[in-house]
C-alpha cells in the first residue's frame, strides 16, 4: 500500500455556462434535452452489484408536460430494503478500510464526469424531471453538485489532519476518524438534484455505507447519479438506491440495530416523525443513531427605509420566484418600508409583466411548473383563499392551470396582518406575501420577523443605513442560519455560504462545510506510552 501525506487538487468553484443565443452549452443541452424527451427509460433500483426491477412501475413524466412519458421506475418492498441495508453492511468492511485518497479519487472523478461528458445529460434530466429552466439547472445538477463533490474532498482531508497539539515527551497522542458503525440512511429532495447527490455521497465520502432513497419526483436525475458514481468507480454496495413507499422504508430502516444515522433534507413534519420514531426505536441500536436534517423554511426579505428600490425589486423577484419558489431559501415574506413601497411596487410589477411562463425546453422562459398536483392543488387552495380574505390585496399573479402542466403564476399578495396565514405557513411554491410597515416601526418590525414563524432558514435585510444594518443582523440572529445583507435570500455557495438553519428549519449541520462531514465519523483518541512506568507509587506517598 502508498504510503504518504498526499494533499489533494484545490477546490475551486465550477464556473457557471451561460447558455446564451448561439453558444456552444445551449446547442449541447438542447440537443440533450431532445434525446431525453425521444425515448422512454426503464429505471431499476441499485442494490449491490444488482440492477433491480420490479413488476410495481412508477410513471415519471415532466411537470411542465405531464402527459409525455420520460420513464417509469420499480417501485421497491419492504424486502427490497432488508436487500439494500445486507449489501450496504457486506460491503463495509472493504469500504472503510480502502486508503482514503482512494476514496477521494472515485468522488473527484465523479466531479469531473459531471463537470465534461455528463454535464448536459444531468442538467436536462433535472430540467425535465424536475421542471428547472437551463440557468436553474446549470447551477445546481452542475455547479453545486460538481463544488460538493471537490469541496468535500478538501474538507474531508482537513478533519483527517486535526490531531492533538501536545504529545509530552514519552507519548504519542493522536486521533482517528472512524466511520459510523452501522449504515446510514439518505433520504433526499426533489428541488435540488446537488442535494440529491450530495447527502449520500459526503456519508460515503468518509467511509460510511449508504441506503440512499430520492423523492419520487426526483428519480429521474437520481438514477443518471447512479451511473455517474458507478462510473467513476464506486464500489458495489457503497450506495444503494432504492424506491418505494416511505413508511414501509422507514418501517425497516429505523428498526433495524445497525442504523447508524439519516442524512434528510425535506418537511419538517416528516423530520419530526422520524425523530420520534428513531427515539422510540433507541434501544434497538448498536449506536446512537446521528439525525442531521435540513428542512422547511418561511424565507424573509426585509427592506428598510434607506434601501435601494431597485436592488430591493431584483432581489424579492429572484429570491420568490425563481425555481418557482421551490427552494427551501426562497424568499416568501417581505417586510418593506412604506417610505418605499410605491417605488418598489412600481418596479416589481414592471418586471412581473415581463416574465414568461412556459416548458423548460424553451430557454425564454423564466417560469416553469410546480413539481406535481399534489403542490399545484394546495398553492391554488391558498390564492382562492386570498381571494375571499379581507385585508387581502393580490396585485399580480392569481391564476393558475394545470391542463397541460402544473403551471401557477407569480403572484403577490399584499397584506394588512403581518401574522396572515401566508406569512407564517410554508407553501414552497410562487407565492409572495408582502407586508409594509411604517417606517417608524422598523424595531416592532424585527420583532414581528424573529416571532412570526416556526422557521429559521435564510432572510435578509436591504439597507444603505449600517446602523440599521447592524441592528437587524443582531436582532435576527436566530431567524436565520443564513442571513443575507443587501441581496436575496437564496444562492448559497458552496465553500462561500455553508448552508443550513436552525429553530424548524433542521440541525444547521452546513452542508457543503467541514461542519457537516464531522457528523459521519466518530473519532477514536489512541494514547502510546513509549516507556511505561513500573512503579505504581508516587512522589507524594514517600515519609516525610
């Protein structure tokens, strides 16, 4: 075996494609989107060396068209989980005891496939399955998964060096990173195929073994994933991929005594019941399970009186509609200054007007649909609400269709109550609830913001007065694990903006920072004597 202090390639952030008229990207991912919607795929589950299908099918069809057939997938049992832990926990012992720059050379490679050969196979399959426009898509299936994959490989070499910083003379003292005992379990989103990708991949990254479950909605891009892994050389076994329905997952999962931990990233009632159930379920463990969650979020903006109107129009336009509002960061709640709000209204409504809503394959659109009719139906219900609710204006947006895709417009809604229901519940989806304030009232303010919700995801405050400034930041400082000053309130970056939250928001355990690769190990301190002693007594007992 090499034997050496191997330093690895310095990450970088992958650089964002434009995908501009004529561009060389635009031509490649269109024609990737084209081959995508030509045939129809049939997915099977991973489990070990085993490429698994099953008679129960899945249908997988586009949001934005979900009368056109992408795929279907085998939808999983109860046994078929029982499969995936015994071949997670076979392969094990290779895994963890593989070189870990051995390791890191599988997940860098991933990086670079996703970076060159697969990079507009993924971002079309997540623009089709997932309904992203090309923009949406190119930072997240590429450049988010692509920084993941390098930054954790950085990180990861980072906690194998911290060492204790005194060994006296005669001793030696240091400290190992083992893996979890046991396997653990991913169970990921639809909104970001990074995350998708990441969850399993960083538990595995530090020689763990993973039972990996995607959202239905997000299996499309999840099954390219896969492939790219196995690829790049992942053994089999590492990372198993299976289907099915969630309680009869979890059923044999959280039951089981080698449950070394679940790495989620989804809603905060489903969060909670796992936790419920991994604590009634805690004497049937060989560990204490590690729970590190990230859930939902009642994202805000708040814009004092001294901001910019148009640096505050650009911002609650981005961070409430793109990616329809679908990210567990997207701004939801506004609170502006009504020394502002008819300049900023003014703007917003302008560039409203101008946004196309449409299919994913036609690069103009700026609106895609909302990821299924389970979502379309329950944000319709709140705007028809809305509609009948006194101190409720909407002043754009409003209509919504699902006939050919699940299609919702931007809208806004203005209220009089800063704790209306669409100020405090979560919706994920394109609906913004603004609230204007007196300016005079910016401290009642911040205490409405920092009490409103259960959540404590991202917010922002935009302001060219830094005493307000100052103020806000320290006043929501537990309304927010990523809090944004004079910007939107989405964009996190890898090795830029560790993400995560805290209050109902999950764990804040940062994904895409060190913070979140120490909770997939358990260190081992070793204490070496190179010249015992052989006398028990001391000094102190000698007569006097």
């Amino acid at each position: 075996m090499l034997k050496g202090f191997f330093n690895v390639p310095t990450p970088i952030n992958e650089p964002i494609l434009g995908y501009a008229p004529g561009s060389k990207e635009r031509e490649l991912l269109k024609a990737a989107l084209a081959e995508g919607r030509s045939k129809v795929i049939d997915i099977p589950m991973y489990i070990g060396s085993k490429e698994v299908f099953t008679d129960d099918k899945g249908k997988i069809t586009p949001p934005h068209d979900h009368q056109h057939l992408l795929a279907t997938y085998s939808k999983g049992t109860k046994s078929h989980v029982q499969q995936a832990i015994d071949a997670a926990l076979a392969a094990k012992a290779d895994w963890e005891n593989l070189a870990w720059e051995q390791r890191a050379a599988i997940f860098l490679k991933a990086a670079d496939l996703i970076a060159g050969p697969y990079r507009y196979k993924l971002n079309a399959a997540t623009m089709l399955g997932q309904s992203k426009n090309a923009f949406q898509a190119e930072i997240d299936s590429a450049c988010e998964f692509i920084d993941f994959l390098r930054f954790n490989v950085s990180y990861m070499t980072e906690i194998y060096k911290q060492q204790p910083p005194v060994s006296p003379r005669g001793t030696w003292n240091r400290v190992e990173q083992r893996p979890l005992e046991g396997f653990v379990f991913a169970l990921t989103p639809f909104n970001f195929t990074a995350i998708a990708g990441n969850l399993p991949s960083c538990v595995a990254m530090m020689g763990n073994v993973v039972v990996w479950k995607p959202a239905d909605t997000q299996i499309y891009a999840a099954n390219l994933i896969m492939q790219i892994f196995k690829e790049a050389g992942l053994p089999d076994g590492v990372i198993n991929l299976i289907y099915g329905h969630g309680p009869d997952i979890g059923d044999v999962i959280f039951s089981h005594p080698d449950f070394a931990g679940i790495h989620f990233t989804g809603s905060t009632a489903v969060f909670q019941e796992i936790w419920k159930t991994i604590g009634s379920n805690i004497f049937k463990y060989k560990t204490y399970p590690r729970i590190v969650g990230e859930t939902g979020g009642k994202d805000f903006i708040l814009v004092h009186g001294s901001a910019d109107a148009q640096v505050s129009s650009t911002a609650i336009l981005r961070g409430a509609f793109e990616y329809q509002g679908q990210k567990c960061s997207a701004a939801s709640r506004v609170y502006i200054a009504k020394s502002k709000w008819a300049d900023i209204k003014e703007l917003l409504l302008r560039d409203l007007a101008t946004l196309k809503m449409g299919p994913t394959e036609d690069f103009s659109n700026f609106i895609n649909a909302v990821i299924d009719e389970r979502s379309f139906d329950k944000l319709a219900k709140y705007i028809d609400q809305a509609k009948k609710d006194k101190g409720v204006e909407i002043i754009a947006g409003g209509n919504y269709d699902k006939s050919k895709g699940y299609f919702i417009e931007p809208t806004v809604l203005v209220v009089d109550d800063p704790k209306y229901t669409t100020m405090s519940e979560e919706l994920f989806g394109p609906v913004l609830t603004v609230y204007v304030y007196d300016d005079k009232d910016f401290d009642q303010t911040l205490e409405i913001i920092d009490s409103t919700s259960i959540y404590a995801l991202t917010g922002a405050v935009i302001a060219q007065d830094r005493y307000a400034i100052d103020k806000a930041t320290t006043r929501l400082r537990n309304a927010a694990g990523n809090f944004y000053i004079n910007d939107k309130c989405t964009g996190a970056v890898v090795g830029q903006q560790p993400f995560g939250g805290a209050r109902g928001s999950g764990t804040n355990d940062k994904a895409g920072s060190m913070i979140n690769l120490l909770r997939w190990v358990s260190p081992r301190t070793i204490k070496e004597t190179f010249d015992p002693p052989k006398d028990y007594t001391y000094p102190f007992l000698a007569n006097d």
